[in-house]
C-alpha cells in the first residue's frame, strides 16, 4: 500500500512538472519570441516591400505606330498627369517616343516596338546597339497574324513581354472593354466574364417602337476585300437568300466616311450589321463589332476566330459559327425580322454594360512597377511560334 502511495505521488509530481514546463514554454513563445514572431509583422513588411516604386518607368516608343510616331498621344511625351487623365491607377510613368529624352537608350525602363509592320531592316530603325539587362522589350500588335508583316523569325530570345489583343499576352491591347454600368467594374475581355442574363425577359417599348421602323435586313461596310477569311464569299452566299447591302470598295454602294446619315441608318434602317473579319484568329475582334454596339441600335453579325462569349455579353450579338450553314443562319435572321419582341432582347445589354476604350499603357506602367518585374526574368524564345503556331484557322466551322 506505501509502495502504492509513493508511485501515485511521484506520477502526480510529473504531472504538475509536464504542466509548469507546459505553461512556461507558452508564456515564451507568446511574450518573449512574440516580437520576432509577429504575423502581422511579417504582412505589413511585404505589403510595405511590393509598393510601387518612387522612380518614375520610362517607357521609349521605340518603333512608330504605322505611320504615326507618337502612337496617336497628345504630345511626344507624357507623364503622370497623362495617365492620371486616363484613370489608370498608377500614375508615375512617362512614356515618350523621344530617344533622346535620356541620355542614353540603355536608361528606359521598357522599349515597345510595333510588329504589324517591318522595322527590323529600316534605314532608321535598328534595333538599339545596347541593351541593359533590366529592360523590358515589348512586342506590340492589334493586327491578325495574317497581317503581321515583320519577319518575327530573326526576333528569337528578343522580347520581354506582348501587347496584343490576344487574352494570353503580357499586357492585353484590346480595341474596346465592357464595364459594368453599376460597378464601373471592367468585365470583359475575359477567359471567364461574369455576365448579367437579363435578355430572357426584357423588353422596352422605346426601343420597340425604333425596331418597327427598320424595313432593311443586313448591312456591311467593307473595303479590304479577298480576305483570308473569305468573308466576301460568306456574304455573297447569303445574298442569294436575303437582302445585304454592302457600302464601301468591296459593294456596290457609297456612304461617304464621317457622314451623319451613315451612322442614322443602322440604327433607323437596318436590322443587321455584318461585322465579319478579315481572318480567323483566336481572341481577334475589332472595331467592327464594338463601333456599331456602341453607337447604334443594330443587332451585329459577327464572324471571327474569337469566343464571342469572352468579349461580349450573352443574346448582344449573333455568331455565325455557330450555325451548320448558311440556310440555317438567314433562316435565324428572319425569324428575327418577322418577331420583333424577340429580336428586341438583343438591346437588353445596353441597360446594364457600357463599352470603353481600352487602355494598353496603363497595364504597361503598372507592371512595370510589380515586384515581378524586378524579380522575374522572362523572354520569348520563338516569338514566332507564340504568335503563329494554332493562332488562326483557314475554315470556318460554317460551310459556304
């Protein structure tokens, strides 16, 4: 029994041992340690470490624009009060096409050059001699890979980051945005935009009575013609079924540019615009579609490579692609036509989103402020291969 006792005492002395050594251990981890353990801490620092840097970015428009030298800006050079007049939410850039704004090339911070058009073989555009191992060169393009006429083949391990329309470039140069009405949120272009689906049942007696005054069915201003997309094909097949009026080089019918009774007429005349592109490329919409969107009460037609349904909302447009054949689109068009309650839901959009322009320098400066600019390394190996290979399509899903 003493032997009994003895053990009962000795496990109850650990016991309290294990718990003071329990309680003293917390004690210096909360209190002691506490200072070089503190999460918020180590939060507040990265949050401190990723601000943008104090020193402006320098951004040199090392090729023209086409035949434009300072890319359609107000000036050669603009600054901070430039960006902040366009909204971007950082400000402390200065873009300029100016090479001797500093005293040497190697000090801009990023170097963009237009792809569109040859400029590698120019007399006065050679590519700079030096090259600082921080700067960012930029391939920029809003044109189709069938109209990409610089020789991408000699630009290997050459560009830093993209700017094009296509949704996977570094920087995302597309021709126009929709933003939400309500939040002002940009909503698309976007892999996977988060649509309102209002169209199902609306309908608005302003607008109807604008749709039953519209006695014409389709209408096309074009003046590229023979394109890789065979749109003047596609259109010609559907004239055979239904009325398509074509303005421009590749018609038969004028409309002088800039005239106020071009842009009256789609919205009191017609009910269709074709805005069909001149090559099939993934993400490759213009301002075909947007323009008369914006602009205008007319449902567009469109015809591309794109998912329309990253770029546009639901029931705001109609996709050729997605009809087996000709017969079954212009049926679809006319079943419109005759059912004006149905071809009304196509406005329902213009309720909720508005279309803005996009803003490609903003999303420049702003990364070139990221943290990840200073601390990732990135270059395009074969530029070529990015923006050639399974870009575009030579056959439309439908048959013509």
């Amino acid at each position: 029994m003493i032997r009994k006792m003895k053990r009962n005492r000795l496990l109850l002395y650990l016991v309290v041992v294990l718990c003071l050594l329990l309680a003293a251990s917390f004690f210096i981890h909360t209190q002691c340690l506490k200072p070089s353990v503190s999460y918020y801490r180590i939060l507040e620092e990265s949050i401190r470490d990723h601000q943008p840097e104090d020193k402006p970015k320098y951004i040199l428009l090392y090729t023209n624009f086409f035949d434009v030298e300072n890319w359609k800006l107000s000036a050669e050079t603009v600054g901070p009060d430039y960006f902040r007049s366009i909204q971007c939410p950082v400000t402390d850039c200065v873009l300029t096409n100016n090479r001797e704004l500093l005293s040497a090339v190697t000090d801009y911070d990023a170097l963009v050059f237009h792809i569109a058009e040859p400029w590698a073989y120019s007399l006065f555009e050679k590519v700079p001699k030096l090259r600082s191992p921080r700067q960012i060169y930029v391939a920029a393009n809003m044109e189709s890979p069938a109209h990409t006429k610089h020789l991408l083949g000699g630009d290997r391990d050459f560009f830093n980051w993209t700017m094009t329309y296509r949704l996977d470039s570094d920087v995302v140069w597309n021709y126009n945005n929709f933003v939400d009405a309500v939040t002002d949120v940009v909503v698309s272009p976007n892999e996977r935009p988060q649509w309102r689906r209002d169209f199902e049942e609306y309908y608005n007696e302003t607008v109807m009575e604008l749709v039953l005054q519209k006695s014409k069915m389709g209408v096309q201003f074009v003046s590229h013609c023979d394109t890789f997309s065979k749109r003047d094909d596609l259109v010609r097949e559907m004239q055979r079924s239904m009325e398509v009026d074509v303005y421009g080089k590749c018609g038969t019918m004028e409309c002088p540019r800039g005239s106020p009774r071009c842009s009256e007429m789609l919205s009191t005349d017609y009910r269709f615009y074709f805005a069909f592109e001149n090559s099939l490329c993934r993400d490759y919409i213009t301002e075909k579609m947007y323009g008369v969107m914006a602009d205008s009460w007319i449902v567009p037609v469109v015809f591309g490579g794109a998912d329309y349904s990253r770029f546009a909302p639901p029931f705001s447009y109609i996709d050729v692609q997605q009809f087996g054949s000709v017969t079954d689109l212009v049926d679809y068009l006319v079943y419109l036509a005759q059912n004006p309650k149905e071809y009304v839901k196509y406005f329902w959009w213009k309720e909720h989103y508005r279309i803005t322009g996009s803003q490609p320098f903003c999303d420049l400066c702003r990364k070139l402020h990221d943290i990840g600019t200073r601390e990732k390394v990135q270059i395009y190996k074969d530029i070529k291969a990015w923006w050639f290979d399974g870009a575009c399509q030579s056959e439309s899903r439908i048959k013509f």
